[in-house]
C-alpha cells in the first residue's frame, strides 16, 4: 500500500509541475475575467473534465499513436520541449500587468464552449510537456499483467487527481487573484513562467540527450 501512495504521489507531482494548474489559474482568469462567474466556473468544469479526457487518452493511447506515425519518444521531448519554452517566454516577456496583456483578446467574440478546448485546455493547461510526461507514464509500465494492470490504474488516479486540482484552481480562480492582488498576481504569474521555462528546457534536454546518445553508439 506504502509503494501504491508512493508512486501515485511521484506521478502526481510530475504531472502538477508540468500542467501547473495553480499557474494556470491566473491565466485562466485573465481570459475569462469578462464572463459571469457563474459562466467562468461552468467553464473551469469543461476544463477539467477535458484535461482529465486528454491526459487519458495520451496515457493509454499516446504510445501506439507516436508508434502509428513513426514517431520517438525522444522526438516528442524535444518538439514538446521547445513548445513548452516558447509558451514560458511569452509570459515572461508579456506586458507589466498580465491581466491587461493581450491574453484577454483571446476571448473576444468567442463563446464560453468555444473557448473550454482552445485555448483553455490546450495548450494552456494540457501541452506537449504534459502529453510527453503522460505517454512517459505508460511507457515505464511493469511487463506483468497483474502488475502492468496496477501501474495503469495508479496512473489513471494520478490523471483523475491532477484534472481535479485543474478545475478547483480555475474555479476559484477569480478568489486568488483577488486575493493576492495585482501585485501578487504578477508574481506569480512571473515564476509559474519561470519554472515553465525550466520545464521546457528540461524536456528538450531529456530528449535530445538520447538522440545524440543514439547517434554516438550509431
């Protein structure tokens, strides 16, 4: 039971980094600030169960896509690396106030529904980084059934976990802004960039490692 808790909390913690949902949520609020928030929690709802559907299905499917396409998982590190850098960069080097950046435009004549997949929850919240961490999951399954059976389930609460906190840190998301006020907010957003940024460059080193590997022992 000790080893179960503790490889679902390893998961856990891995997907949190990537999906940063307590990050997220401040974008979140910058680009859906004008809805009701009545309209913004059904929103956060969309999103959650989106993020809980796509992490699912990179999870159990992911693999035999990437296999379908003749694409490595290696190659999937460094794309999803890069992508996951350039989104840090842009928050990174957005205006002095996110929240009167040009984040908000991107709700501008769009409807709630519309907004709940693009851009909400990808790429905002479920990216490339998160895919790779999810397909990485499947790929360290155990080769025993019974075991592989176990590790599948430990991973889909970990998924299940992370969709839960997404969509608890976006509906309350207009309560922590408030909270910690622009300046915080600023903060904030600032190392959830940083650290993204950090992600990013993580993932792009992990896969290119095994490709100059695989060159050098080519």
């Amino acid at each position: 039971m000790s080893n179960i808790l503790s490889v679902l909390s390893v998961q856990y913690t891995a997907l949190f980094a990537i999906v940063n949902p307590l990050g997220g949520a401040f974008v979140f609020f910058a680009i859906t600030r004008a809805l009701p928030p009545s309209e913004r929690e059904r929103l956060a709802g969309r999103v959650g169960l989106y993020t809980w559907i796509t992490l699912l299905v990179a999870l159990f499917g992911g693999l035999y896509l990437l296999k379908f396409f003749g694409i490595t998982l290696p190659v999937l590190r460094v794309a999803g690396g890069i992508i996951v850098t350039l989104t840090a960069w842009q928050v990174l080097t957005t205006s002095d106030d996110p929240m009167e950046s040009s984040l908000p435009r991107l709700a501008e004549d769009r409807t709630a529904a519309n907004l709940a997949f693009y851009p909400l929850t990808m790429p905002l919240t479920v990216g490339p980084g998160s895919i790779s961490v999810a397909i990485t999951l499947a790929t360290e399954a155990p080769s025993l059934l019974q075991e592989r059976l176990v590790a599948a389930g430990i991973s889909a609460l970990a998924v299940t976990l992370i969709a839960i906190t997404t969509y608890l840190c976006y509906r309350y998301a207009g309560r922590l802004t408030r909270l910690l006020g622009a300046t915080g907010t600023n903060i904030i957003v600032r190392v959830s960039g940083f650290l993204l940024f950090c992600i990013g460059i993580q993932i792009f080193w992990l896969g290119a490692r095994e490709l100059l590997l695989s060159i050098i022992h080519s």
